[in-house]
C-alpha cells in the first residue's frame, strides 16, 4: 500500500512540474532585441512632443503596414495578369495576333486607320 501511495505522489509530482513548464514562458525564443524603426512621421506629429517610444512605435506600424501594403499590391498585380490572360482567352487566334501586332507597332496591310 505504501509504495502505491509513493508512486501516485510522485506522478502528481511530475505531473504538476510538466504543466508548469509547459506554461512557462519559453527562453529558447529570444526576445525581440530593441530594433531601431526608421521612417517618417506625419505631418505636425513632430508639434506634439512624442517620446522616443512613442516615435519606434509609430515606426513600427508603418512598417508592418507597409508590409501588408506590398504583399496586397503583389496580390492586385497578380489578379490583373490573371485578368488580362482571361479576356485574352475570349479572342479568336486571328485576334489574338491582330491584338499583338497593334501592341508592338507593328504595321499590317490592312492598316491601323
């Protein structure tokens, strides 16, 4: 009985340093170090006297955003040449080659009047 007792304490034991350490912050991760942000502020932002934390937070936000900014203009860029293919696709060859040789400045005999 004695050494039934042991080994449920135990497991309680081991159990309850497990579930600290998972909620434990993790170390192995390090810790953003304190970047330096560049960019600029708005317009009259210098008027208000903003702390040098506030400035890198400013910084930051532009930069994330600028970020998202280029990866939805990438996705705009992409849905054009989509588009552009598609509409394409609704012309015959003969238009199809008619449209390339106006897009080159090419001349043809029928003329460009």
């Amino acid at each position: 009985m004695f050494r039934l007792l042991s080994l449920a304490l135990i497991f309680v034991i081991v159990s309850v340093v497990l579930a600290q350490e998972k909620d434990a912050p993790k170390k192995d991760k390090p810790t953003e170090p304190d970047k330096k942000y560049k960019g600029f502020l708005p317009a009259n932002f210098k008027k208000l006297g903003l702390t040098d934390a506030q400035v890198q937070a400013i910084y930051k936000l532009q930069t994330e955003y600028r970020e998202k900014i280029d990866n939805l203009k990438k996705q705009i860029d992409s849905l054009k040449a989509a588009e552009k293919a598609a509409i394409e696709k609704v012309l015959t060859e003969v238009q199809l080659k008619r449209l390339k040789e106006i897009r080159s400045g090419e001349k043809t005999d029928k003329g460009d009047k």
